[in-house]
C-alpha cells in the first residue's frame, strides 16, 4: 500500500516543507519534499521526541 501523504497548509509550493504519512504497520513516516525517496520510520512517541527537542523543551 502506497502511502498517503500529508502536507502543512503553511507550507507554500516550492518550500522545503516535511511530509508525514502512516505505513501499513502503523508507523508514522517522516520526509522532506525536497528529497522524496527518503522516509524516517517513528513510532509516536519518537515524533512527539522530536517536536519537543526542536521546540527546545528537552535537549
């Protein structure tokens, strides 16, 4: 199964914006659309990880 992306509406075309899809197995993928064939596997957890270190919340 092919996933289905999903994109920001603060992302305008033609910006570096991240895409996020679920796998089959429930996984969250994250990509930049600038480099589509690439794809970071997260569990939820690892994304809400991720959000807060980019926030500064945690280091």
């Amino acid at each position: 199964m092919t996933p289905t992306w999903q994109q920001s509406s603060y992302c305008s075309e033609g910006d570096a914006c991240l895409n996020i899809a679920t796998a089959a197995n429930g996984t969250l993928l994250l990509r930049e659309s600038e480099n589509p064939g690439t794809a970071l596997p997260l569990t939820v957890t690892q994304l809400r990880t991720l959000i807060r270190m980019l926030k500064g919340e945690i280091r």
